[in-house]
C-alpha cells in the first residue's frame, strides 16, 4: 500500500480548518490574516512570475499588491483556489509535491490553528512525523548555520544532529519533528521544544529571526 500524500492531507484540512474560521481570523504570520494566509498560498503555487518575492525583497512589493487582490476576493472562491492545485503546478505531481509541501502545508496549518485560543499540539502519525524529520534535517543545518554556534537538535525516536562547530557546552534543542519544523521556521514563541545550555544563547536563539 503506498504511503500516504501528507501535503495533501495537510492542504485539505487547512481548507477545511479556514472554512470554518471565517476570512478575518489572525494566524501566527505577522499582520496576517486568514484570507492574506490562503492568497500567499495562491501566489506561492499558481503564480510563478510573482511569487519570488516571497523569498526576494527587491520583487516583494509586486507579490504584495497581487496577495492583497487576492485575498479582497470571496472567501469561498480563494479557498477553492488553495484546495484544488492547477494541474499543470509542481502538487499535481505526487513526489514533488511531498517534497515540496508537506512542510509548508503542515506549518501553515499549524498557523491557523495555533493562533487560535486553546490550542494543542497535534499527535501526528508516524510516518508523517518521520517525513517531517527529514525535512528538518534538510533545512534545520542551514537555518541554524547561521546563528554561528554550536547547536545539537534532537527528535526522541527519530534522531538527532548537530549544527556548528564542536562545543563542550551546545545548545541542546529537543522537540518531536512538528515542533522542530515550527521552532526552524521562526515560530519559536510558538513550538513545544525544550532549549537547554547557556541562557544567553538560548535567549539569543529563541528570538532569532529562523526560516529561509
């Protein structure tokens, strides 16, 4: 039996998660609101000449205007949008689009829901968690490269790594791989992780600003 598409199921509940919402909810984005959350998703997946400035400053001020037409649209149509990909985009195809978005999709689920009151974090199934881990593995060594100290992330039950040069006394960063994925991606105040070492660099590391 072939394993499931979590970036399908992660684009499907989000869906279902801001149905239920409303378009004018907050989500952990900074200055985000539901609807900004689910144009940036449009942008990002079926506009390839504007969505660079997502990652590029000189190009944001285009991706802006666009995302802020899009969310003034109905809700119901931009998130019929989010929830049926084109087919001619990188998530119609399976493998891609595990790759390329079962992070994104489970963190900005996670953006959703984790702006709203009561929250608790979710038991992921394995599998998917796994999946996670080695998203994080992926991109964690570089996000953390950059804070230029020695830094050991472990995920109990799925491994560990370290980040920066040898170190008698590493920050130590533990969390199951959902909350390390949420930590790396700059939602620190928000992810269940346990940071140990020296306090000035664990204060240093939790205000960081992480992502790519």
């Amino acid at each position: 039996m072939p394993s499931p598409n979590y970036a399908r199921i992660e684009r499907a509940e989000l869906c279902d998660l801001l149905d239920r919402l409303g378009p004018d909810q907050p989500t952990l984005c900074a200055g985000w609101s539901t609807r900004d959350l689910a144009a940036h998703l449009i942008v990002r997946e079926r506009m390839p000449t504007v969505a660079p400035g997502i990652w590029f400053k000189p190009l944001a001020g285009r991706t802006s205007r666009v995302q802020t037409e899009l969310a003034s649209r109905p809700f119901d149509q931009v998130i019929a949008m989010v929830r049926k990909p084109p087919a001619w985009s990188m998530s119609a195809l399976g493998p891609v689009d595990r790759l390329v978005n079962t992070q994104e999709f489970f963190i900005h689920h996670e953006d959703a829901r984790r702006a709203q009151p009561d929250w608790e974090p979710r038991e992921l199934p394995r599998e998917q968690a796994a999946q996670l881990w080695r998203q994080v593995r992926l991109a964690g060594g570089m996000v953390l490269r950059r804070l230029k100290t020695s830094i050991d992330v472990v995920a109990p039950g799925f491994g560990e790594f370290h980040v920066g040069a040898a170190s008698t006394s590493p920050v130590k960063l533990t969390g199951a791989p959902g909350e390390l994925a949420m930590f790396i991606s700059g939602r620190q105040a928000h992810a269940r992780v346990e940071l140990t070492g020296p306090q000035e660099l664990v204060d240093r590391i939790s205000a960081a600003r992480l992502g790519l």
